[in-house]
C-alpha cells in the first residue's frame, strides 16, 4: 500500500489506520491533479479493505496541511485555451470532496497550520476535523477574482448567521476557535499532541471511536472573535447587495467594520457580487453534492467569461505585485443581473451524470 518515493502523496497503512500524507511541504502541500487522483485511489483501495477501519488524511511539514490548489496550473490552462483540462480537474476534485464526507469508513484530518481553498475541500468534509493553534483556515477565493468552490459554498452557507457571508467576500482567515464555532472544524488538539492522537488511533486504545480517542486529548479553545463581532457581522452582511453591505460597514461605530469596508472595495467587484449570490443559494439546495454541482458551472462561468480569475491569479501568486486591476473596476460597473446569469450558467460537461 506505498506509492513510489517520488510521490508528492505518501500512502501507507499503519495497523488498521490507512495514512496520506500530502508531501509536497515546500509548497504548503498544495495540491495537484495527481494528488486529487492519488488520494480518491486509496480511498477506492480502502473501501472495503477488512484491515483497514478508518483513514488519517494530514500534509507533511511544519507549515500547513494544504494551502489549495495549483491554481497557477489552472491559469496556464485558461491563457491556453484548454478549458476541457481545466474542468477535468474540478471534476475530479469536486467528486474526491463528496466521496470524503460520504466514505463509510470515518476520515480524520489533521487541519495543522495554514488550510485554505482546496485544503478546505479535504479536511472540511471529514469525519473527525482537528485544527491546533497553528491552525489557519479561510477561503480566500475573492482575493483573485473567485468565488469560494470545493463544497465551500455549502459550509459556508451554514455558518452561523451571516458569518458565512463575511468569511466568503473577505477571504478573511480563521484560527482554530474561530474554524469551530463556524463550523469548519470538530476539536482543537494542540500540534505536539498530534502524534499521539495518531498512535491512538492505530492502536485503537479504549475507548475506540476516532471522536473518543480525540476528545482525549483535545481542549477548550479561546473564544472566537468571530462569535464576538456578530453583532456588526450580522447587521452588515444581511445587506441585500454588496454595496448595501459597505454603506452599512461604514455606518457601523466598530473600527474593524469600517476596516473590512475598505478591504472589500479593494476585492474583485464581479467576484464579490457573484459570491454574495452563490452563498444565500447555497443555502436552499438539498446537499453538497448540489452545492458542488453549482460551484462546479460557477467555475466555468469564471474560466470562461471572467478575466478577473487570470488576472487575480497573477497579481497574487505569479508576479505578486499585489494590485490586480480589476474589469470591472468597481461594484457600480458591473452590469446588473451578473449574478443571476452566472448562477443559471450550464457546464459544458455536467459535474454529475
């Protein structure tokens, strides 16, 4: 049950516990096609293996379990023209996301540090999801002219209040008090107690499912600052569009509501609008595999139509000059019913068949 060393994905069973180990450390695990595949392969080989009980999904280094996905690859496709190879990875990825939360054998992931986009679509789905006080989790996805994808609408959409609306237009990051009250993650065990959690789990000490194991070495966290501003949260972000959102930050007597104005309007305009529109809906479809399933024509709407996604693409990861120049530059510039025409757009090639 190894793959070959030169892996970026290490596979290996340890007693009855299947173990992957995102291994690609010098980019904070971020993860590619191959890995998507690798990982959906050892879930096809562990199904019903009867050796096998449950599965440790974690990102080697010290610095996250997954900082997302190659989006620079995404980019290269996109300026080539080549939207097939594009959309066959969010395919794959979008079907690895909803296999994660309906694999009968329970899945624990180790959320250690930074996990964000992607990393977010492995671990938020999980059965048993730890964050430590290294921990920071967020979807980022406007910051380049995105929208939040890999079931990230749906958790989003089922944040507390309007928390799931703030988390999406601002990109803004979580630590582990914050994940857990928003719903992203299950228990806080600090990072030098991971081992130990992992040598329970193989050995299967009493008592003996992956909750119980974890609550034994998982602890209170502080209390969320987000649980402490959903008071000006709550208010602004009930706004019925974007701009209404900002008037309304800006009327708020909190300095980081004033603060988070500011960021937004620095945001892709088109992004922010679509996002907005793609939460609230999330929040009336019947399950994830819906909400992929419209993150998934999302996406091809924005690959397709969208020259926010490449240029937002470039301005934080290629030349990382930080000053995307948005079209349309501003929020009154977008043409009315984006929205709704982004979110009735038809993939080319259905998620589902």
């Amino acid at each position: 049950m190894s793959e070959p060393a030169a892996s970026p994905l290490l596979v290996r069973a340890e007693g009855s516990v299947g173990r992957i180990t995102l291994d690609r450390p010098e980019a904070i695990n971020a993860v590619d096609h191959g890995m998507i595949r690798g990982i959906a392969d050892a879930l096809d080989r562990w199904e019903h293996h009867p050796d096998i009980r449950l599965v440790l999904l974690d990102g080697a280094g010290d610095r996250g379990f997954c900082a997302g996905g190659d989006v620079r690859t995404l980019r290269e496709q996109i300026l080539a023209g080549d939207a097939e190879a594009a959309m066959g990875f969010f395919r794959d990825e979008y079907a690895l996301n909803a296999r994660i939360a309906a694999y009968p054998k329970q899945i624990v992931v180790f959320a250690d540090g930074v996990t964000m986009g992607g990393g977010i679509g492995l671990a938020g789905h999980a059965s048993v999801r730890i964050v430590t006080e290294r921990s920071r989790l967020a979807m980022p996805e406007t910051r380049i002219g995105f929208t939040p994808d890999v079931g990230g609408s749906w958790l989003l959409a089922h944040a507390p209040g309007r928390i799931g609306e703030y988390l999406a237009l601002t990109g803004r990051t979580m630590d582990a008090a914050d994940a857990i009250y928003a719903g992203f993650a299950d228990h806080l065990v600090p990072a030098d107690r991971l081992d130990d959690v992992r040598h329970a789990l193989v050995t299967r000490a009493d008592p003996d499912t992956p909750t119980e194991i974890t609550m034994l070495f998982d602890e209170t966290p502080e209390p969320s600052r987000l649980a402490s501003a959903r008071g000006w949260i709550d208010d602004a972000f009930a706004a019925e569009t974007v701009a209404d959102v900002i008037v309304r930050l800006r009327a708020r007597p909190e300095a980081d509501a004033r603060a988070t104005a500011d960021e937004l309007e620095t945001q892709a305009p088109t992004a922010l609008i679509v996002t907005l529109a793609a939460v609230r809906s999330a929040r009336g479809v019947p399950g994830l595999r819906a909400a992929l399933a419209q993150e998934y024509a999302l996406v091809e709407w924005f690959g397709r139509t969208q020259p926010d996604l490449v240029e937002g693409i470039r301005a934080q990861l290629v030349d990382k000059d930080r000053s995307p120049r948005w079209r349309p530059a501003t929020l009154a510039e977008v043409p009315a019913g984006t929205a709704a025409q982004a979110l009735s757009s038809a993939p080319t090639v259905p998620l589902w068949s």
